[in-house]
C-alpha cells in the first residue's frame, strides 16, 4: 500500500509536469539553477535518431500525441526546467560506410537500442551511438559539466534482454553464446567454474554478468560524468523487464515448451523469477555504487514499474498487457513486430476500439504498452511524473 504522502507528492509532480508543455512562465522550476538538460540512454530516452527511417518514428511510441513535442520523458523533464527542447546529437542514415551524422547543439545522445555492454559487432561495439557508455564519452568530449547542467541516464534493458535471450538459446547453440557474453565482462577464473557447474552455474553466470553490468556502468558515468564536474545526475535502474508484454509471451512459450499444464507453468514461474533476480542484481549493486553520493539521484523505476502493471487503476491505467500499436508482422524470433511510423494518435483514435477496451476513441491513451516493450505517451507521462518527484526529493526541483 502506498502511504498518503506518497501519493501527495506524485500529484504534486503530476501537476508540474502536465502543465510542462511550452516550458516558460511559472510551470518551470530553477530551484537547482537548472539550464540544460543532457540525456545518455537507450530507446526510452532517444528523441528522433531513426525518424525517417522506415517502421521508426521520432519516438518509440505512439507518434502525433496530444503532447508533443514533450512526449517521453526526458523531453518533459527538459521542459519542466524550462531548458531547450531536446533534439537527438546522433541521426542514424542508414548509410553503411557512415550510419550516423551529428547535430551540434543537440544534447539528447540516447540511441534506441543502446547498451552499456554493447558487444555486438554489427552495431559498431563499444565505439558506437550504440554503447551508452560511448555516448557519455562524446557527451563530456566537449570539457567539463556545469553545475547548471541535469544529466539524465538511463541503460540497461537491452543488455537484460540479450542476456535472457542468450540463455534460452542454449538448448540450440550448448550455450556458445551465452559463454560468450558472459565471458566479456567475468574473468575467465570465475567463469570457467561456473560453466561447469551445470544447470545451478549458469544460472548463477546471469547474476554474476549482471553486478558486472552495473559496475560497467557507474563507472562509466563516474569517469565521464561526475569526474567531468557533473553535480546534477539522474539515474533510472532497471524496469522489470520481465512484465512487458514482449516478455510474457517469451515466458508463456517456456510454458509450451514443457507441455503446459503444471509442468509447463511450474517452469515458466521458475524462469521469471530467475530473471527477476538478475535484474534485481543489476539494481542492488548500482544502488551501492552510488550511495551517499549526493550529485546522483537514482530513481526507482524498478518499484514503480512494477506497481503500475500490479496496480494498474491506482495509475489511471486500463490496460498493461496488450500493445496499443497493431502488430504489423512476426520477427525472426518469432515474437510480433510493430510498426511505429504507422502507429500514430490519429490512426489509433480512428480505428474501432479493441473489445473489453473503455474510453470510447481515446481508448489507447490509458494502455500502458505501444509495443511489446516501450510505454504509450501516458507510460512516459506516469515515468516523468516519478523522476520528478524523486528530483524534487533532492532537492533539484
């Protein structure tokens, strides 16, 4: 249960934020000397790196909302500080030789599809927009922070994502790729035992990547952030990944594959909570490494993620299962892909409502997915709304 000053404070931040739209006049805040916002992250942060491109739209949502331009999170929190409307530094081309141009001036370096661990090759490794951790690199290439400056972070997901995946397919590769993974970021002394270890060692491999992760990534923000002078740090932990609806359908298919019934579902409860473990694994020990540290605010979006699916009508939300945006075609993974470019406000308000849905022709604006893993424009409303009360907490708001 949440306690009365709980929900007084998350008013309080909803009514900043809901009227931060123009970002001028007395909706804005300057109790930190905020001026300029700087975003690092991954698909939940970019502002427009594949607009144009097709099946992309400016955001990774519902394109066209009624608040646009300030439509995820970060471009309302910009806004409530009455900074510079956020533009993305990186534009992907689709060009081969040179996929990404740069925008100077733009100060949102979030790149969909970012990770902190960005092994992958084909996306460029670790120097690539794709790397977080390369994006705070070209963030603070520039000099030194201001204290007037509020970096908001975010990562992780991705890297969970690859994770899981890597494990599940080791019944098909003996786990080559999984070892692989893990072996980029635990010595080969901790890991060669594991890998030994049958069943209960891989399992423990995933915890171990995972604290590895987050080691990854503070110190990353350490060397190119908060020993570049940044005095203003906003952090999300990582989102129970396993409650999207793209994951659901991952764990129901473990199900299926153990013949369902009692079995099946005694194995899909099992998988989900071993990779509810590994995600809390990451989050412990990121908490850790910044405890105490009074230029860092990490938010909770763990928690407050997981109440909004538990408790969705405490959160104005009628529906946190199904995606809003239709699917448009199956991946190569056999899991539903979506069309942003196509999934608009005005395409999801003409259409006849989903059965069991309420609202009439808004409908969709109450669903808590637009896919099967990014939130509506309401989803990132409901996120601003946290980082902002936990700002206004420290002080910063």
């Amino acid at each position: 249960m949440k306690s009365m000053h709980w929900k007084l404070a998350l008013l309080t931040a909803a009514a900043l934020v809901a009227g931060c739209g123009g970002g001028s006049g007395d909706q804005t805040s300057v109790r930190a000397g905020i001026a300029s916002v700087k975003v690092m992250g991954d698909s939940l942060a970019d502002s427009g790196t594949f607009k144009g491109i097709p099946g992309y739209g400016r955001i990774f949502s519902v394109q066209g909302s009624s608040s646009e331009p300030n439509a995820i999170w970060t471009e309302r929190l910009s806004a409530l500080f009455g900074a510079p409307q956020l533009c993305n530094f990186f534009k992907y081309t689709g060009i081969a030789a040179t996929p990404f141009s740069t925008t100077a001036g733009c100060t949102s370096y979030a790149v969909g599809g970012g990770r902190i661990n960005n092994i992958d090759p084909l996306t460029g490794g670790a120097a690539s927009p794709f790397s977080v951790v390369y994006q705070l690199q070209i963030a603070s290439a520039a000099g030194n922070y201001k204290s007037s400056d509020l970096l908001l972070i975010d990562g992780g997901g991705n890297d969970a994502a690859d994770l899981v995946g890597a494990y599940l397919a080791a019944a098909k590769d003996g786990g080559a790729s999984y070892a692989s993974m893990a072996g980029s970021l635990i010595p080969t002394a901790t890991l060669t035992p594991l890998l030994a270890g049958g069943a209960t060692g891989l399992a423990q491999i995933g915890g171990v990547y995972m604290v590895a992760l987050a080691d990854k990534f503070y110190a990353s923000i350490k060397a190119s952030a908060l020993d570049k002078g940044a005095e203003h740090v906003a952090i999300l932990n990582m989102p129970g990944i396993t409650n999207t609806p793209r994951f659901q359908m991952v764990l129901d298919s473990i199900s299926t594959a153990y013949g369902g019934g009692t079995t099946g579902a005694g194995a899909r409860a099992q998988s989900e909570a071993l990779f509810k473990s590994w995600v809390e694994a990451f989050n412990t020990e990121l908490a850790i490494k910044v405890a105490g540290d009074k230029r860092v605010v990490l938010v909770d979006f763990y928690t407050a993620f997981n109440d909004q699916v538990a408790n969705p009508a405490q959160y104005g939300l009628t529906n946190v299962k199904t995606p809003a945006c239709p699917i448009t075609g199956l991946g190569t993974d056999g899991l539903p892909s979506y069309n942003f470019q196509t999934c608009t406000a005005a395409a999801l308000t003409a259409q006849t409502p989903p059965t069991g849905a309420t609202g009439g022709s808004s409908w969709w604006q109450t669903y808590g997915f637009a896919d099967g893993f990014h939130p509506t424009p309401y989803g990132y409303q409901l996120l601003s709304q946290l980082v902002a009360k936990s700002l206004a907490t420290a002080g910063w708001l």
